[in-house]
C-alpha cells in the first residue's frame, strides 16, 4: 500500500515536471514565433494583418408573446442570447501594398455569442466574411468569397439610422437582433444577406458617384439556378448622401426582384433618413406576392456622450404565400410555398427608439426597445400567432 502511495506520488510529481516543461517550451515557441512576425512585418513594412473585435451582449431583455401560451421572456438577449445591435465576431484583416496604387485585401470574420458562447452558425467558422480581392485608387474595390451583398451596403446609409451616413468601401451594418431587421431581406441574394461565392466590386468616385455591382454563382450544373446578381449606384453630396439599387435572385427557378431606393440629411447635431422597397416575388403557380415597404429613421447626436434614434417602418405585403410554418417568409428567402392556405394581404408596422451613453470610443451602453403590430394576413413565426410583441432591452458594446 505504501509502495502504491509513493509511486502515485511519484507519478505526480512527475506530470507536474512534465506539463511544466511542456509550457515552457509552449512559451519559447510563441516568443520565438512572436519574433519571427516582428521581423517579419520590420522587413515588409508594406504589409500588414489586424486582429479585430466586438462584443454585444444585451442584458436583461424583455420579450411579450415569447411562446404559444403567451408568455413573456427575460434573460440575455433574444431566446438563442443573440443580442440586440451587433453580432459578436472577431476577424482578421490584412493588406498587401503591391505598388502603382493597388494593393492585396483580404478578410476572415467570425461570429459568436457572448450569453452562452457559441459559435453563431455551428461548423462555419467564417460566418460573416471569407474573401479576398484587389483595391486600387484607379479600378476601386474588387473581392471574391463569402460577404455582404453590395444591396446590403448600399441601402446601409437609409435602412435604418445605425450605419454610416455616407456610402463606402468598407462592408454595411444594419442590427442584429429585433424586430426592424427583417427590412434587411430585400436586400438579401440566394443564400441571405451575404454572397456564397460571390463577386464585388466598388468605386467610389473623386466626385461622389458610387458604383457597385455584384454576382453570386450557385456553384451547380444549373448555371443560373441558385444565383444572384445586383447592381447600385448612389452619390455622397455632403450633408445629403443617397442610393439605389437593383437586385434578381434565382430562388432554384423563382425569381424575385427588388428595387429601392433611399437617402439620408444630416443637418447640425441631427439626421434623418429614409427609404423604400419594392419586391415581387415568383411564387409559381400561386403568382407572384408584391410588396411595398418603407422606412424613416432619425439620429441626434448633440455635444457629449449620448445620441438618441428613432425609426419607423412598414412592410406591406399582396398576395403572399404562407411558408411550411404557416408565416410570412421574408423576402428572398422562400421557395416552398403551402398552397393550401390560399394567399394573403397584410402589412407588418415597427416603431423602436433607443439611446446610447458612449464611455470612450470603443465601448457604449445602450437602452432600447420596439413595439411590433400585424395587420391583416402578416402572421411572424416570433409571435406564435399573437398580433403585437414588445421587445425592451439595455446592453453594452465594446470594440477591440
């Protein structure tokens, strides 16, 4: 027994060693490696990769009709933690100065939940962005793989009073989590709001004309089935910025198209902003659903830490079709239809307001909250047949 004890003992003392040495020569390694990229990037300086980041994490949230019996929901975030105004990630990005002007882009972004620590969407690690392209002062921005589609982008400065007022190369937001978001989907391709193998490209013009244009391939021996292709042009004019843009999605043989067009005024410590949508969706034998959606937002942002939004949108629909759950599918997204449950007319209304209290440029607090109604046929798989949902919120965010 007690040559039992000192080998156990022994054998502990020896794992100890053993793990001790293992992370010292773990350390020597990273310092090593650690070196060799300082070197690396002192050799060439035209180069370079950031590591970058955000955390959004809403608590506590209150949701009504959060089940079929009518009960609400308090907790982090949506029923998944999803929290309110962005999703978490963290990514990569890099350049290559290749000389004359141009230089090599690329970017790797994943998103992830803060309440529970998932990854947003399980064995995709780069959810948000994969791609890699060309920027030059003359030809503009050029990528190919996974992202935002350039009608995302460009209805960004009018979608809703969150993103950027002017019209960029850099990707769009729109929020993450509630019930104005759903907008987004008029902007959406084949396979949602970002391009699966997809081509962009951007220019920005010396005189404040913006070009985009964008193509999704459906990777299939059916070329055009799957696939997506979108245009838009906008202009930044100072104090008003506006855009529009054309979009044709191939639904596996269902084409839908939207056009919109949209802008927004900044005057003083104050913007507004605005936007419509119109969608006609190929329901095949059940005809084609027509919508007529529109959006007016509006930001104050005095001298000080707080800025104050609030947003109005409705999103009409005409002879829609319910999907397999018995709701109206958001735009682009459906192409299995229930013929048995006849066509519908309604329309889907959300007022939100929020305010933010900005501790530094990284980091904010944040209080918000909207109101939903549906009217008429709209029915929404979040209320679970309920005509009205109130959604409340506070957070933080912080960047890195």
């Amino acid at each position: 027994m007690l040559g039992w004890e000192w080998h156990r003992s022994n054998k502990q003392k020896f794992n100890a060693v053993n793990e001790e040495t293992i992370l010292r020569r773990t350390y020597r390694t990273l310092a090593i490696a650690a070196g060799a990229l300082a070197a690396a990037s002192g050799a060439h300086a035209q180069s370079s990769v950031q590591l970058y980041g955000l955390m959004d994490l809403s608590f506590p949230t209150y949701i009504t009709h959060a089940d079929a019996k009518g009960n609400h929901l308090i907790g982090m975030g949506n029923a998944d933690g999803e929290p309110w105004f962005s999703g978490s990630r963290w990514g990569l990005r890099g350049a290559e100065d290749l000389g004359g002007g141009t230089k090599l882009i690329f970017t790797l972004e994943s998103e992830f939940v803060v309440a529970n620590g998932n990854m947003e969407d399980p064995g995709q690690i780069f959810d948000r962005d994969a791609w890699v392209g060309i920027e030059n002062d003359t030809y503009g921005k050029f990528t190919a793989g996974f992202q935002n589609t350039i009608a995302r982008d460009a209805a960004a400065i009018y979608g809703d009073p969150y993103g950027s007022a002017k019209l960029r190369y850099e990707e769009g937001g729109w929020t993450n989590s509630n019930n104005f978001k759903q907008m987004i989907f008029y902007a959406a391709g084949a396979t949602g709001t970002r391009y699966n193998n997809g081509l962009a490209w951007k220019k920005l013009f010396s005189n404040g004309i913006f070009a985009s244009a964008g193509y999704a391939f459906s990777n299939s021996t059916s070329f055009a089935s799957g696939s997506t292709y979108q245009a838009a042009l906008g202009y930044n004019g100072g104090p008003f910025n506006v855009s529009a843009f054309y979009n044709h999605v191939n639904n596996t043989g269902f084409v839908d198209q939207t056009w919109s067009v949209g802008g927004n005024y900044t005057f003083g410590i104050a913007r507004i902003n605005a936007g419509y949508f119109r969608y006609l969706g190929n329901q095949g034998s059940l005809g084609q659903r027509q919508d007529n959606a529109w959006t007016v937002s509006f930001k104050l942002a005095p001298k000080g830490p707080f800025d104050y939004e609030l947003g109005y949108q409705q999103m009409r629909v005409h002879n829609a079709a319910y999907n397999a759950d018995g709701d109206i599918p958001n735009a682009n997204t459906a192409h299995v239809f229930d013929a048995t449950a006849g066509l519908h007319n309604g329309f889907k209304e959300t007022l939100y307001a929020s305010t933010f209290y900005h501790l530094s440029k990284r980091t904010e607090l944040y209080l918000a909250g909207d109101y939903m109604r549906l009217h008429g046929g709209y029915t929404v798989g979040s209320t679970f047949g309920a005509k009205n949902q109130l959604e409340l919120t506070t957070g933080v965010r912080t960047r890195f």
